[in-house]
C-alpha cells in the first residue's frame, strides 16, 4: 500500500515511514535506537532492525513486535489510522518539530535504570488539535502535581494555569487527576493554550474520565503522544513521558506533591535539561507538600526556587524585564517620615500632652531637633498640640 497525498516526495515519505514503524516497535527514548539513527539515517536502521542485524535488547523487542509483518505494511496502517483519526505526525525532519527536544539527547545515564538510560528523544510526535507545535510550545511553561491534591493545590494550580495562559503562555501538562487536570481547565478557562502530553495514544486519552476536557484540549490546544494511536497507558510509560513535559518548556512547575509523586521526576528533568525548576511551598503540616519541600531543600547547585505567583513563575522563565514585584504590606501613615520624626511620634503620650524636652528626652533625640519638628508633625497630622505640649493624635 503507498499513500500519496501528503505531501511529501518519495524520498521524504521514505524517511517518514522509517520512524513511523521504528517508533512502534521500540519503547520511546532508547539509546540504542537514538544511536543506530544516528550512525545509518531511519531507513538504513530500519532495514538493521528488521533483517536481525541490531543487536541486544533492541533486536529482541522490535523482533516480538515485528513478528514477520512487512514494515511497509506497518507504516501504511499507522498512516492510515493516524489520517483517519484526524491525527498529525511529526518527526524530527519536519518543520513543526519542537527543536527542544532534541535537548534530551544530553541528560542520558549510564546505568542498569532503563528510565535514566533511555532518555533520547522521540522518533515521532501523534499530534492532535488545531495549533502548530513549534509555535504553541515557544512559550511554555509545565504545571505538574499531585493526583489526590488538596483543596489548597486545586487553588495555587488554577491561579497559575490561568495567570499564565491570560498573559500568552502555554501551559503544559500529563492531563491526570488532579493538579494536571486543573491547571488545563484554567489555562482554557482564560481562553489561552494548554498543551496535553500522553503516555499512551492520542485516540485513548488516560484517564477516560478526562475525556470530556481532552476532547475539549484537542479542540483548543494539543494532545501529544509520542505512542502510535492504540497504545494502552502503562505505568512506566508515565515515567517515560515526563521527560519530555519537561523539554518541551522553559520551566517546571511542581504545584503539590507527596514524597513519591512522579511529578518529582518531571521536575527532575527540568533541572537535568538547565530549564528552570520551581516548586510552590505548602503547609509543612500536609504530606501533599512533602515532595514540594524535599525538592526546595536540595543542594543549591541543584537548585529548584521557591515560587508562590505567578509573577514569581514569569521572572524565572521570561525575558529581561520579567521581574516580580517586591510584596509590601500596607503603606501606614508614619512610613513618610524620617527616623528622627518615626522617633519623636512614638515618645509622644497618648494621653495628656508633654512638652518638646520631655518628649526629646524619651525619644533620645537632641532638644534642637525636637524643636524643630514637633510643630512640622503637628501640622502634618502626626501629632496634636494640647495644653502647651504636643500629644499623638
């Protein structure tokens, strides 16, 4: 089967197909697939695979996968679901490819932990909904959390996902209970641009109970997936996606999370890719604040920052200018006088009046000085003339 009308000229679609079928056979973010690619260019890793001639883990999974099909075969299905589907697909060789993710490439870790190893990034993107990639994630920001979240949470997760998408920012999020699903519902509720990424197919949305707010995401925003439509959500898959939550914005924010929250591994991310790591501190009463704490508390080369506005949000990821407003209590009527004067009011009595030695006296300040403010206080308000003396009003 040869499809046709996409676009593309033979050469290209080649290619395409390529990490169509690559990226169904193997699990996302594999090293040893990153690095066939690499070396031989999709059609020839293809062909590698497929004939037995990789080697390890990666040959034994692609080969269950495979199963005899011919790869042809494979891509045409997947092109023709995905069409079918109202579903794009995005490669690396495409103009909408969100070019930070190739950034995963460098946060890779030796080791017997697949999840550390295998960070690289996707063969291929399933995208959903109306908006171009590149452009919707150029400004992004990540707002993860707990599923089980406080009453508290629901609250600092509404008021950034909607602070944010308000002043032009997407919001990114995993679409669970929870934290994520709130801070999709605020960034549509200001009309912005919220942006879902999957760990399974962009057909079956995890948790289903969700559907309603992914069906409306697909309609203002994005779904994403970097698994074949089909693919069921499966718990390490979760963990695996959280990488690329992470690449794709300028910044992590963890909103609530227990100590074992796998938000903490997208915030993790975050700080392995050198975009900015923030956490929102909570009641040190509420274990939903532990991980949020933990995090706070990390070496300071390691450093993930207090936020607690989204003002605070902003000045870690915007540009020059993005600064958050110092917070200041109440301006009081003493806080236009100078220290000397601050002095004089204080040692003022409330009751009856006293003169200017008595009061330069309890205030420790030269009698010239009282002198010569104590009239000036009086006629400012500061202070009331009574019986001779001055009194505080």
């Amino acid at each position: 089967m040869t499809i046709t009308d996409d676009g593309l000229g033979a050469d290209e679609r080649q290619v395409r197909d390529a990490r169509l079928v690559l990226g169904s056979l193997v699990e996302p973010g594999s090293k040893q697939l990153y690095e066939l690619v690499k070396a031989h260019g999709p059609v020839e890793a293809l062909a590698r695979v497929t004939a037995g001639a990789a080697t390890g883990a990666l040959a034994e999974a692609a080969a269950v996968r495979l199963d005899g099909r011919d790869p042809a075969a494979i891509a045409a299905a997947l092109w023709e679901r995905s069409t079918r589907l109202g579903v794009r697909i995005v490669t690396p060789e495409s103009a909408q490819w969100p070019a930070q993710l190739d950034d995963l490439r460098h946060i890779s870790a030796e080791g017997r932990d697949t999840i550390d190893r295998d960070t690289y990034p996707p063969q291929c993107l399933w995208v959903r909904g109306p908006h171009e990639l590149p452009e919707v994630t150029a400004r992004a920001v990540s707002l993860v959390g707990s599923r089980s979240n406080t009453v508290y949470g629901a609250h600092v997760a509404a008021e950034f996902g909607y602070g944010l998408a308000d002043r032009g920012w997407t919001v990114v999020s995993g679409g669970a209970y929870g934290i994520d699903a709130v801070a999709h519902r605020a960034a549509l509720a200001a009309g912005g641009l919220t942006v879902s990424v999957l760990a399974c197919g962009v057909d079956r949305p995890y948790p289903t109970s969700n559907s309603a707010l992914f069906e409306q995401i697909a309609e203002q925003g994005l779904l994403i997936s970097e698994w074949p439509p089909g693919t069921a959500p499966f718990k390490v898959r979760f963990l695996v996606r959280n990488r690329v939550i992470a690449a794709l914005t300028r910044g992590t924010v963890l909103v609530e999370a227990a100590a074992r929250s796998g938000a903490r591994q997208t915030l993790r991310r975050a700080r392995q890719l050198g975009r900015a790591a923030m956490a929102v501190p909570g009641p040190v009463t509420s274990e939903n604040s532990v991980g949020c704490h933990e995090e706070l508390r990390r070496d300071p080369h390691e450093s993930v920052r207090p936020v607690a506005s989204v003002e605070h949000v902003l000045e870690e990821v915007g540009g020059v200018g993005d600064l958050a407003p110092v917070p200041r209590g109440r301006e009081q009527s003493l806080d236009a006088l100078d220290p000397v004067e601050r002095q004089l009011v204080d040692a003022a009595p409330r009751r009856g009046a006293a003169g200017a030695s008595q009061i330069a006296y309890e205030a420790g300040v030269p009698l010239r000085e009282a002198l010569a403010k104590l009239p000036s206080l009086a006629l400012r308000g500061h202070l009331r003339e009574h019986s001779g003396g001055f009194a505080r009003v």
